[in-house]
C-alpha cells in the first residue's frame, strides 16, 4: 500500500461546555472555520480534497444531517469535495483520520481530509433521546453503563488510589498551565466564537470575538484543594470531577496525502500515519481499552513501547490512564507532554483529531520520531494510532 502522510493538522482551542467560551457557538462554525483553517495552512486548493472523514460521538441535532458534508461546504470548499460522518464514541476523530489515511493507502484518493468535532453545548453525553434497547439493556445493563461507574470498576478493580488520581490530576493541570505559558500549543488556530447581546430594544445582535486558548485550565489546583471533592459515581469513590476529562467543545482537522500529491502540490508532510488498531474489551471497564489496544498497534508496526517518544493517552478518567500507563510500563514522563483531557478537555468525537494535532507539534518541538494517540472507547474498546514524524521523503 501506499504511504499516506500528514502535511497539516491543527485544531480550535477547547471551550468548558455551557459555561466556555463557545456555548453559543455551533459546532458547524467551529469545524467549518478549521477545515478551511486547514487547507489554507496547508497552502493547496480545497479542490483538491477528494473527501473529509469527520468524527462525532453524537452526530445529532447541530451535529447532525452529515456535518462531515455540511462543515465542507460551508467552509467554502467545492461541490466535488464530498463527506462522511464517522462514529466510534470517544475515537470518533481518529477513526476518522485513519479512514481518511486508508482512502489514501488503498489508492483511492490523493488528499483526504480527517476531523472531529463535539460541542458538548448544544449536543449532550448521551444525545438528546437516548433510548437503550429494552430486552438487551435487561439482559447486558452494562452495555449501557455511565462511563463514571466504569472508572470507579477500574479503580476497585485493579487497585487505583484518590490519593495518586488527584496527583495525576495536578500533574495534567500544571503541564497544561506551562504549556500555555511556555507558547507550545503551535497547533491552535485562533477562532470565531459568537455571543449574543441583548439591545435596549429587546432584540439580541449577534457579535463574534476570538478565541486564542483552551479556557478550562484551572490555575491553582492543588492536591489538597481538591481532595475535598466526592465522586458522583459510587459513595466513597475515586473518580471526581477534578480528576476526570472536562466535557468541553471543539474541533480539529488532519489534511492527508500521498507521495504523489505531496510532490504534484509540492507539499512539505510533517508525519505519516504507521499502523492503527481497536481493540475490545469489558464494557464496564471500558477503560482499560488503551491496554490491549497499543500493543496491539505496536505488534503491527514492529516497535516497541520503548520506541515511542510521545504518547497523547486521552484522560478519560485519572483511574483509568494510571492503570495503563502502569500496565504497559509507560515511562510517565512521555504522556500527555502539554496537559490531558483533565486538564483540557475531552470534546468526544474530536479527541482523536485534537490529540493529532497536539502530538504533531509535540513531536516538532521535541524532535521525537514516533508518537501514539490512543483513547478508552464508551461500550468497552480501546483505539491506537502510531505516527512517524518525517523531513521530506
């Protein structure tokens, strides 16, 4: 197969949902803005673009009607760019990236374009209607199961302390805060957000401002501080609102191609996409996910743990990203560079693609070769994606 490689991939900042800084933003906005962000960073003609993949955990109502068609389109792009909308819960962006990857491996497009987007705002965990299956929900209630409780059966499970989530949890707030003082999120595009104001007369005037960071970072947080917290899951449990991802809204964009389109556009590619893998495993510890699924993308890239020099481990839940990193021997110092999902969000089904675009500037910065993405999966799976950072061909 062919080699498909990375020539841009960029992402909008993440935004606290109902209290953020897009709360009145549509999640159409926000991925039109990026996708067209996208290309002209990546200096080529959108024409140029065979499809867009784009991933969404909850491709309703806002998110709904195929955004993967609509966010094109509205981002100017031609009628002949034409658009799917891709669903693996919190994998979303990065199935979406590797199906765009695939396209292009397979020979059957030259440039492709892989997304995600989730605004948490106008698109609730859950969707606005869920309806579980009633026979099955009886028979398997835990292929319906909050993902709260998950975390508090991987903690019970296998031996995971309040005490070391909320240093993880602290951790990932002080990365994320040097980060954003240190200028390392190179990867954000400033963005168009809207609010809007009420007049004098009654009516309201729509008015835009940008949006230049992640605004959930919690400046102060302490071990001690948030120790005082109870998790909402289970009496006595670990998992609380400081230690587990935000639900936060954004988008990000990944722009593929192959050798001969790099050459034919003259495109310079920052990273070609290795191997990816999904993996099963207990929906009620859907968590661990990440453990079967990275070997098992390393056993089909020929590599090793060792051989990877920056991992974006999605932090669903501290619980669960300790018990992977422990399990499969992580050296720590190699996660989540910059600050988690803790400490800036999880927007579902953009995750995949925000921590693409992370992990290739993390890879710049640090002159790092390899890098993963990988995520727990809600209904119990795990998801890997190995990236080789490239100087030309």
């Amino acid at each position: 197969m062919r080699e498909a490689y990375i020539v841009q991939s960029v992402r909008t900042p993440g935004c606290k949902n109902k209290r953020g800084q897009f709360k009145e933003t549509r999640p159409e906005d926000l991925l039109s803005f990026i996708m067209k962000s996208c290309v002209e960073k990546a200096g080529i003609d959108a024409a140029e673009i065979d499809d867009i993949m784009c991933g969404s955990a909850f491709p309703e109502g806002e998110q709904g009607l195929n955004i993967g068609r609509i966010a094109g389109q509205m981002a100017g792009f031609p009628d002949s760019v034409s658009g799917a909308t891709v669903n693996r819960f919190c994998a979303s962006g990065i199935e979406a990236i590797a199906l765009a990857a695939l396209r292009i491996q397979a020979g059957w497009s030259d440039v492709a374009m892989g997304a995600g987007i989730e605004s948490m705002t106008f698109v609730p965990m859950g969707g606005n209607t869920p309806r579980p299956h009633p026979e099955y929900s009886a028979v398997k209630p835990e292929a319906y199961i909050s993902m709260g409780v998950t975390a508090e059966n991987v903690a019970s499970r296998f031996g995971v302390g309040r005490q070391e989530c909320d240093e993880f949890a602290v951790r990932s707030v002080n990365k994320a805060l040097k980060a954003q003082e240190e200028g390392y999120f190179t990867e954000i595009v400033p963005t168009p957000a809207h609010k809007f104001v009420e007049q004098a007369d009654g009516t309201f005037k729509k008015e835009t401002f940008i949006v230049s960071k992640d605004d959930g970072v919690r400046p102060g947080t302490t071990v001690e501080g948030i120790a005082r917290l109870n998790s909402p899951f289970k009496a006595g449990g670990v998992a609380t609102a400081a230690n587990s991802s935000q639900t936060t809204d954004g988008a990000a964009a990944t722009l593929l191609a192959s050798k001969e389109a790099c050459e034919r556009l003259g495109l310079k590619p920052m990273a070609k996409l290795v191997t990816y893998a999904v993996a099963g495993c207990k929906s009620d510890e859907m968590g661990v996910g990440p453990k079967y699924a990275i070997p098992k993308a390393l056993e089909k890239a020929g590599l090793k743990i060792e051989d990877i020099d920056v991992f974006e481990l999605n932090e669903a839940f501290a619980t669960q990203a300790i018990h992977c990193i422990k399990e499969l021997n992580i050296d720590e110092a190699k996660v989540n560079l910059c600050g988690g999902a803790i400490a800036l969000g999880h927007p579902l089904g953009c995750t995949g693609a925000k921590l693409t675009a992370t992990l290739m500037a993390n890879l710049e910065r640090t002159g790092g070769k390899y890098g993963i993405v990988s995520m727990c999966i809600g209904g119990g799976m795990g998801a890997c994606a190995i990236f080789e950072r490239v100087d030309g061909f």
